[in-house]
C-alpha cells in the first residue's frame, strides 16, 4: 500500500494550482472575479467545491476576498514572466 505524503507548505497541490491559474486568468481578463466565474475557469462543476479551493488558497495567503461583496475575489500573487514562478502582488 502507498503512503500518501503530505505536501510541502511551499508546493501547492495539482487542484490548488489549478484553482489558483483559473483565478488569475479571469481576473487578468475581466478585472473581477467570482466563485462561478473561477468555477467556469477552472472546469468545476460545483461552487461548494470551488469555495473549498478558495478557502485553501486563502488559507496560504494566495486570494482574498470581502464577504458578502460579490466580484471582489482577486488574487495576491501572479506568475513571473522569467521564471514562472509565483511573485506577490504589490
């Protein structure tokens, strides 16, 4: 039997990364973003799903949002032109 391992604080998961590229599409494109419009990105068929990877990214500092405030989801890091790795958002 295979032991799963959990992952590093600084790797985030294959369903984080994806969630967090659809994030940073729609909102690069549309200057907003909302759970379902993440959920279209990202190929969810759930919005309970898509909140749950919301709340993880959240929880590692990577989106934010205002309750109750729809459209006001946004990310905090975005992808490097160099490298490809993730920078903050200043």
């Amino acid at each position: 039997m295979r032991r799963r391992l959990a992952p590093s604080a600084n790797v985030l998961t294959d369903t984080q990364a994806r969630t967090l590229a659809a994030i940073i599409r729609v909102y690069a494109r549309d200057g907003r973003a909302t759970v379902d419009t993440v959920r279209v990105e990202a190929g969810y068929a759930s919005k309970s799903t898509t909140h749950k990877h919301l709340v993880q990214l959240a929880v590692r500092g990577l989106v934010a949002w205002s309750d109750g405030c729809d459209g006001t989801l946004r990310p905090l890091v975005w992808p490097t032109k160099q490298s490809g790795q993730l920078a903050s958002r200043s």
